[in-house]
C-alpha cells in the first residue's frame, strides 16, 4: 500500500537515484556468507542471516565493525576481517544475489516518467564501487543508469549528501525535481540532507529503521514504486 506523508507531483521528478541492496537487488545471502565467513577467518563466532542483515546499508568498514560487536574497537581486528570479507564477497557476490521481482520493469516504467518524456536514474550505494558496478551489470540493470557511485566513489558515505549532490550537478537537475529510493533510514537522511524527495521500500533489508526517520512516501512493492512515480499527483 502506498502511504504519503506531504503531497507529491511526479511530474516534476526529472532524476531518480536508486540505493542498490535492499532496494534493486536481493543480495542479502551473499552478504550474509561473506561476513560470516570473514568471522570464521578471524575465529569469531558466525551471527544469524537477520542480524547480519540489520547490519547492511553504512559500507562494509562499518559492517564489519558491527558483526564485532564489542571487540570493533580492535583496529587489526577490523582490518583483518573487512579485507577477507571484501575479498571473498569479490568472489561469491552473485551466487545468490537477484533482482526484486518486478524491478526491471518498475525501472522501464519510472525511467519514461510521467508525462512520457525520459527520466535520469542513477545508483548511489555505500557498497564498494567496483563490486557494485559488476553486479549491476551482470543483473541486467546497467542500461537503465547513467552512473553507479559506490561508497568509495567520493570523501563521504551516504548519509552524507556528497555524492546526490554529484548527481545534480552531473545532470543540471534542482533537488525539488530528484527523489531518492532507499529501504532505508540511511537513505532518507540522505535525501534530507541534499534537500530530495525521499520514496521508502519496505521490502528490503531494514524496512524497521523507516520508522524512525520516515520517508515523504512509503511503498510494499516494485510495483507500488513505479505507480508513485508514473501516476497523476498523489495527495
């Protein structure tokens, strides 16, 4: 079910910037196995599919920091774990990654906006740029984007509004005319932050941290998602 939180024009969206996982793609197992098996490699004891889960969206430094718990203030520690995780999630980050159902489609939808004429989209993802811009290709996604910015794309990590506002200026687009798409809070504080429009899924990785920090819309499906950016003005 749709849920708006202040009126909305899609009209005058003219550039949609996408989170990846959690958002696009289903990536969580291959996340899931990679971290626990980094744990593994430092004889640390591996942690539940959810929680890992939970731990996704702030880039792997943090992730690994996380899935440490107590023992995060170890700075080798970290390290010796963030580069086995990063090494083998470079191996395995499409063993059982996939894109939502009904993604592609919401995306050839959203991309000839309302009015028929063509939108920009573009990915913006705290997950490294490399592995990002790999799997986006291999999935198919690549032709709907004019650029992949990972989390070492820029200084600054999403929530920090450095790499949105790279996107408005790459494409000549005010912040009233951009909305951001995230399943998370780390996404709508960015969003905030650059001064967008923010659209939440709930299907994603931590659809509870929406609660805290709400999005000026909220959608269940891919579905739901195309309609909100392709109907009339939603109250």
């Amino acid at each position: 079910m749709i849920r708006t939180l202040r009126p909305f024009d899609p009209h005058s969206i003219k550039l949609v910037i996408f989170d990846l996982d959690g958002t696009l793609i289903d990536s969580r197992l291959d996340l899931v196995h990679s971290v626990n098996a980094a744990l593994r490699h430092i004889g640390r004891p591996e942690l539940p599919d959810d929680v890992i889960a939970s731990y996704v969206g702030d880039g792997a430094p943090i992730l690994i920091q996380r899935a440490l718990g107590d023992e995060a203030t170890d700075e080798a520690l970290v390290r010796k774990g963030l580069e086995f995780f990063l090494a083998h999630y470079r191996e395995h980050k499409l063993d059982h990654t996939t894109v939502y159902e009904g993604i592609e489609d919401a995306l050839a939808r959203i991309q000839q906006s309302a009015n028929g004429t063509p939108r920009t989209m573009a990915v913006l993802t705290n997950k490294p740029v490399i592995p990002s811009r790999a799997i986006v290709e291999a999935l198919g996604l690549g032709p709907f984007f004019t650029q992949v910015y990972g989390g070492n794309s820029f200084p600054t990590k999403k929530p920090d509004p450095e790499g949105a506002r790279k996107l408005l200026e790459e494409n000549g687009v005010k912040p009233e005319q951009t909305a951001i798409i995230g399943d998370s809070h780390v996404d709508v504080r960015t969003g905030r932050n650059a001064g967008l429009w923010t659209i939440g899924v709930t299907y994603g990785f931590a659809p509870h941290s929406l609660t805290s920090d709400q999005p000026d819309i909220f959608v269940d499906t891919a579905r739901e998602l195309a309609e909100v950016l392709t109907s009339t003005c939603i109250p």
